[in-house]
C-alpha cells in the first residue's frame, strides 16, 4: 500500500497502478510538469478540509483513476485543480469531481 504522492516541482514523472487507502490527507499531491498520473485506486483519502487529490500540473495526463469510499470517516472526491495548472489532460477520472483551475 503507497499512502501518499507529495512530489514537488519534478518532471517526467509516472505515478500508476497504486492502491492509496485512508490516508487521512490527499492521497496524490503533485506538483511539475510532463506528469502521467494514470490507474491509481484512491479509497477514502481526504477530508475534514482536505481534497482527496491535488493538481499543479502542466503538459500532464491525468486519466483512469478512481475514488472509492467505505463510508468510514471523512473523505473528499474532489480533484482540485490549482491555479498554476495548464495543458492536461483528464479523463475518466471515476468518482472524483473536480474543481479549480478546470478548462
């Protein structure tokens, strides 16, 4: 089990096919560009304020991911896209909603 992606200003960067669970935070933060971000199972990541994954990405994929929830304590969908994030692509992301930064 990975608990949680925090990688800072990096490029080229793969994050896939990872069983995130109950991290009590987001359970992918990223921040960089050239990121694909791809069949990743996030479960009951989030809450009490804080989204279930964050996105200050450029040029990146962030597609086939999916949110689940065990109805276990505080969770958020939410992807949240930030301010500084440009020229993605999501796709079939299920589960999360997503907001901020969306075009």
């Amino acid at each position: 089990m990975v608990s949680t992606f925090l990688a800072e200003l990096m490029r080229d960067v793969t994050i896939r096919n990872n069983a995130i669970t109950r991290t009590g935070q987001s359970g992918i933060n990223v921040q960089g560009s050239n990121f694909t971000v791809t069949n990743n199972s996030l479960k009951d990541v989030g809450g009490g304020g804080t989204p279930g994954f964050v996105v200050e990405l450029a040029d990146s994929r962030i597609t086939d991911n999916t949110f689940s929830y065990t109805g276990r304590g505080p969770v958020d969908a939410q992807i949240v896209i930030q301010p500084a994030s440009q020229r993605n692509l999501y796709r079939n992301n299920r589960g999360f909603t997503m907001s901020g930064n969306v075009r």
